[in-house]
C-alpha cells in the first residue's frame, strides 16, 4: 500500500501522497543507508565489535520484585495470634484460624501451640488476638479436679426446658402448643 501511494503518476506528475501531505513518503529503505563503497565486511572484526558492543549491556529490571508484608506492632507482645489460612476456603468461611497460644518469638516467625502440638508460622501469616479473655481450650487444659468436669457434664444431662407458647387473638385450649426441648 505504502509502495502504491508513493508511486508518481504520469498524467498528475505527482504521487497521492504528494498531493495529501504536500510532500514525498520516505520509505523504510531509504532509512537505512546502504554501504556505497561495496567493501567486504570483515567478519573478525564485526564479532569483536558485537561482543564489545553486548558486554556493555547491562540488564534492566522489568519491575521491582519485594513485596512489602503488613506486621502489626502489636504481634510482638501479644499472648495468642491468628493464623492466615492459605489455601482456596470454601465460600463464607473463615480467613483465619485461631487463636492459638505464642510459646516464643523470633525474627521472622513465632512458636505456637495449635491443638496440642507445637508449630513454627511465619509473622506473615499471623494477625495478634485481642482477647478479653482466655480462650475456652486454654481453661480447659488448666482443670485439674476431675469432680468439676463430671459434675458440669451431669447437669447438662439432666438439664430440661418447656416453653408454651400463646397466640395473639384467643384461640381454644386444644390448639395451645407446648414445645419441649432436652439439653
């Protein structure tokens, strides 16, 4: 296309693209300027100059590579934390796991009690747990009378709740509803 609006047309003495832009199109070959003298191109001599040339190159980094991670301030003096959860969760489920119990620190992660076992989690997983509390498993361990677990455990069972329930506009006797529920 390019070779057709540069050509001159003999009757106009001119090309089209004269005509629209008022002067010639230069074409790609005439950005390159061809070797006039016909000299044989010494072959030892271009390889020291392209491996002159390459070793000057040097690599240029497309786009910076660190990842910048959020550690909380608190994480360093908190008693439990959170732990990420990095796997594909199902929908409506928890990010976070815990809280778990920090046995100890380090730079980069801590040493914590996950369901009885001692495990090591990176601080970049870990979110600190503001708890009023101590959490129900942690008391749980602390029980040592086995008459208060057995006790709990036996009032539970016996545990037993009845609720009537009455409608708004009177109604008879037979259709009252009475709902009982074992604990």
């Amino acid at each position: 296309m390019l070779g057709i609006r540069t050509s001159v047309k003999t009757d106009a003495q001119c090309s089209a693209a004269e005509l629209v832009f008022g002067t010639t199109l230069r074409l790609p070959g005439e950005f390159i300027n061809p070797n006039t003298n016909s000299q044989k191109l010494n072959l030892e001599n271009y390889v020291d100059q392209l491996r002159d040339h390459m070793s000057k190159l040097k690599p240029i980094n497309t786009r910076e590579q660190s990842r910048a991670v959020y550690v909380p301030k608190d994480l360093s003096n908190c008693t439990h934390v959170w732990i990420r959860c990095d796997k594909i969760k199902s929908p409506l489920s928890s990010s976070f796991e815990g809280p778990f119990k920090v046995v100890s620190r380090k730079s980069k992660y801590f040493v914590i009690e996950k369901h009885g076992n001692i495990d090591t989690i990176s601080i970049d997983r870990l979110k600190p747990a503001y708890l009023d509390h101590e959490p129900p498993y942690v008391l749980l361990d602390r029980l040592t009378d086995k008459s208060i677990t057995e006790s709990k455990c036996k009032d539970d069972k016996s545990l037993q709740m009845t609720k009537t329930v009455l409608w708004a506009h009177p109604i008879s006797q037979s259709r009252m509803l009475t709902v009982s529920a074992a604990g």
